[in-house]
C-alpha cells in the first residue's frame, strides 16, 4: 500500500461497498494523516464533493489533517478514567489529548497512538492487555449470551463448534423463516441496544419490505459512556455474533452485511478481520451461506471516532460516505435503509441473543427473567464499585442486588451516593432509587430513567454530583451532531449552567432556566442525543438539590 499513489489507492476501493472509510484510514495509516492529495483524490474518484469531503473529516476524532497527527497519544476521559486518573495522564505523556470514554471502562485508562491501544494508570506502565472475560454468575444463575463464552477456545471457531456453535441456525435452517419468527417473537426478545423494539417484527418489517438486496447490520459502535458490553462478546464469543447475522439473513432474505465496529477497538477489529476471513474460506459466509445459491456476505467497516454513529440513521450515512446525520423519519431503515434499500439494524448483543434462543427455545429464554420479566440483560458495570465488568442479569433483578452482592459494594469506607443508567443517557439515580428499582425499563422508566444499552457507573459519597453532570453534559455537548438547533445550542446553553459560566449560578432561577431548556430539547431534537441529555440536569435537581443550591433557596425543586 505504501508505493501506491492516491488514485491507485482510491481504484483499489471504489468498487467496494462503503468504500469511503477505509478509504481514509487507508491514507492516514500510509501518511500519518490525511493529505490534501488525498482528499482530492477521494473526492474524484467517489463523486463527494471535496468541501463535504472536507467535513466529514473533521466531524470524525480519529481522523486528522495535521501532519503526524496520527502520532498524537489520545487518553480516555471518559468519566470513569477521570474517576482513575486520566487528567495526570494526560499530562504526564508529551502530547497528549483527550478522547471521549473509550469502552475500557473495567480495565482503564486506554490510551489511542497509531492505532494501538494500551491501558494503564500511569505513563510508564501503559500495556497491551486482552479484554477481560466477564466475571462468572453467582450459584444457580443462568445465562443466555455468556452462557459459553468462559470456555476454552471459545473465539476459534474450531471451539465454538465444539461448546454447541452454529446449532440455532442449523434449526432455522431445517424450519423455515416463519419458524425463527415465531419463536424470537415467542421469546420476547427486543433490541439490547436502547431503544427496544421487538426483534422480530424488525426482521418481518425487513423481509415483507419491496426491494433487494436486503442488508443486516451489526451495530458494534458502542460508543455511549460506561458500556463496554460488546467488546466483550466480539472478543471472546465473535462466532455467535455471526450465527446471530446468518440468522438474521435468513428470516429476512438478505444477502449483503455489515458490521460497524467504533474505531477505539483495534484489537477487535484484527480479530473481527481473521474470523470474517476464514468464514468465507470455510463456506460459513458466501455464495451459498445459507443453502444452494442463496448468499450472504459480511463487510467489516470501522467507524472514525463518532458518538452520534450509534444511531442507527447515522451510522448508515456514515456507511454510504455521507455526513454522519441522523436521518428524518419516517421512513424507516426496515423499508429505506443502507442505499435506501431494506436493513434490518441491530446490536451486538441483540444477535448474540438469537442462537441460543433458536436452539433452547423461547420458553426457555422467557423462563430467564425474575418474576414476569422476559430474558436477560447485559450490564456493563463501572465507576466506584468493587468488581467492575460486564453481568448478564435476569431482567427484573434488584439493582441493589447486583452492585452489593455480585459486585462487592463500593470501595471499603465508602458509600454508593448514586449511579447512572442507560451509560450516561438515563441520568442518575440516588440511594432510595437504588434500594427499590428493578433492572427492568418500567421500573426504571417510573423514576424517570431507562435501562437503554445497560452501562451503569457507581459514584460513591466522595464525589459532587454536580462535577458528575457537568462532565456528562460537556460529553453531550462535544458529540451533539449539531444538525438540529435545540439540542445543538440547548446542550451548550446546559452545560454553561452547570459550570457557571453563564445565566443564575444556583437558586430558583437557575433550576427554572435548566428546566425550560431541557424540555424543549427533549421535545423538539431530531434524536435521541437531545432528548435524552436534559435527563443529566433533570435527575442531578430532583435528586441531588444540595450541588445545585437549591436548598439554600428552602423551596421544593418538584
């Protein structure tokens, strides 16, 4: 690649699909940057006009048009790492610069240079570490996704084979597309990724939609603070996600996938790249994938570094070589998807689900949950707590049950003042909150919350709550696409309070102005992002009134 001149390079992609982003990671591996041949060359080629070419360069963090950018250390400060440390970091290694929360959050502080990653609390002690498996259930608890991913081997796929691999689909297989329907709707199953829509109507939405090829994507760009679930799944169990698309494939009719791993996974990617690989050489993925003539193939694309490309709509923009904006809607990407074709879009954890549900049964998998409560959950767990990492917990467990007895409780002296949810999304929650709540969405929901993708991080009694959502808010104001005013101003206009920089610093009039922003964001911005951003400075006065003042005002903030 490195002889190549810009336009060979750019030939040698143009005919891919979604060439565009490994396009631009191609000459910023070469270049250390990327170059204004480049860009020129790439513009040519794609027919993307340069001044757009340009912005969605500089929309993207990873991406960079200064010379040896590249080489730039770049340090997690995401909330957790800035719980560890990560500002002396940052100052102890020459040229540092922040990234957001980088899916490490049980094993920090990572640390981005050339593509590599490193982890570590201290500049001397940065090194290369394996993502660690999640811890294992308490007695008598089952488990749907990482029922098998503790075994041995279990990421090759000679060892997922032999710990009962590929069984879900060798059922859809011998049933027919109608079958797999029945049982995933059957089951319960709704999407893990945050919004939770019922999984088979999406696949039944997809295959009853008008035109070919129809797409499935993996949307591995987890990118929402506090959740590191799928890394896990990729890294040790990435088979199963595969099943999960071949599955998929098959109820819908598709013949063409994706996935879209975030960029701050580069040892994930390699791996993703060796098991893609060796699924088309085995047969597993091609022409015939799912029977005689019938194919399905899978494209490995990785993001550059985007919060917004979590969203579904974005990230297919992002995939076409378009501005990663979410999309209007309707329509839908069931019936206009990628290249406006019919996409069924879901999680990693989502298809993760699908086998082992295919295989044991919906019943089974509905016989999972505490009480009436459908299934499982994966929860990514970080922050002041004893035992972070990844639990898959039956939906409806107490929270309490899962920070205190699964994972040991705050650090000893301390106390657990409160948690997030939904990573950073759902706002926080406070001790009374956490002594009743069930990890199930109508019990978060009835205190304001949602479950959404399933990152909870632990505060414990040192820390200021109004520090906390200052650091969220600033997160939301960085990564606000800025397409739609309300949340690109509102974002700012919150995060101006909290620091007090502008308007009341504290009082009544303070909670009325926050409280008259974040209700026009959450009822006029385009997506989820600002809608969901107010619930930080709406959760911090209802529970948390002392760090904004408000008592001292002797007034009620309800």
């Amino acid at each position: 690649m490195s002889h190549q001149s810009p336009e060979d390079l750019v030939g040698h992609w143009k005919g891919a699909e979604a060439p565009l982003l490994p396009l631009l990671h191609a000459f910023q591996e070469r270049d250390g940057y990327i170059r204004e041949q480049a860009l020129e060359a790439i513009s040519q080629g794609l027919r993307i006009p340069l001044a757009d070419l340009f912005a969605q360069v500089s929309f993207y963090h990873h991406l960079t048009l200064e010379p040896d950018g590249w080489d730039a250390p770049r340090v997690c400060d995401g909330p957790v790492c800035r719980q560890k440390g990560s500002k002396a970091l940052l100052n102890a290694l020459p040229g540092a610069r922040p990234m957001a929360c980088s899916g490490r959050c049980d094993d920090p502080i990572p640390v981005l240079r050339r593509g590599q990653l490193t982890v570590g609390l201290e500049a001397g002690g940065l090194q290369t570490r394996s993502s660690p498996l999640p811890p294992p259930p308490p007695d008598g608890v089952r488990e749907c996704v990482f029922a098998k991913i503790r075994e041995p081997d279990r990421a090759t796929l000679k060892g997922y084979r032999g710990t009962g691999g590929f069984r879900g689909l060798a059922w859809a297989l011998e049933a027919d597309p109608d079958a797999l329907l029945e049982r995933l709707d059957q089951s319960g199953l709704r999407g893990r990724g945050g919004a939770g829509f019922p999984t088979a109507a999406k696949w039944r939405a997809v295959r009853d939609a008008e035109g070919d090829p129809k797409v499935i994507v993996c949307n591995a760009d987890e990118g929402e603070p506090g959740c590191f679930k799928d890394r896990a799944l990729l890294d040790h169990d990435p088979w199963a996600v595969i099943e999960g698309m071949l599955c998929a494939a098959f109820a819908t009719g598709a013949s063409l996938g994706f996935i879209y791993l975030r960029y701050e996974y580069p040892e994930t990617y390699g791996l993703l790249e060796a098991v893609l690989e060796e699924a088309h050489r085995e047969g597993i993925l091609g022409e015939d994938a799912l029977g005689p003539g019938r194919a399905f193939h899978i494209h490995l694309r990785r993001g550059a570094g985007a919060y917004i490309c979590g969203e579904e709509t974005a990230l297919l923009n992002s995939l076409e070589g378009k501005h990663p904006f979410p999309r209007n809607r309707p329509p839908y990407p069931v019936t206009h998807g990628y290249r406006d074709k019919p996409t069924a879009v879901n999680n990693v954890e989502t298809l993760a689900s699908v086998p082992p549900i295919l295989h044991e049964g919906a019943e089974w998998y509905r016989g999972l949950g505490c009480g009436e409560h459908s299934g499982t959950k994966l929860i990514s767990l970080s922050g002041d707590i004893r035992r972070p990492g990844n639990y898959e917990v039956p939906l409806g467990l107490p929270l309490a049950t899962l920070l205190e007895d699964w994972a040991g409780g705050p650090p000893e002296g301390r106390r657990i003042q409160a948690v997030t949810m939904a990573g950073l999304s759902g706002g926080f929650l406070d001790a009374r909150d956490i002594a009743e709540v069930t990890l199930d969405d109508p019990s978060i929901r009835a205190r304001g919350s949602f479950l959404g993708a399933g990152g909870i991080i632990v505060y414990d009694d040192s820390r200021s709550m109004r520090d906390a959502a200052t650091d969220a808010m600033s997160f939301f104001a960085d990564e606000s696409c800025g397409k739609c005013f309300p949340c690109r101003i509102g974002t700012r206009r919150l995060l101006e309070r909290l620091e007090g920089s502008a308007g009341p610093t504290a009082g009544a009039e303070w909670v009325d102005e926050v409280k008259s922003i974040g209700e026009v964001m959450q009822q006029t911005s385009a997506c989820g992002l600002g809608q969901a951003a107010p619930l930080v400075t709406e959760s911090l006065i209802r529970r948390f009134s002392e760090d904004v003042g408000w008592k001292h005002e002797g007034a009620d903030p309800s």
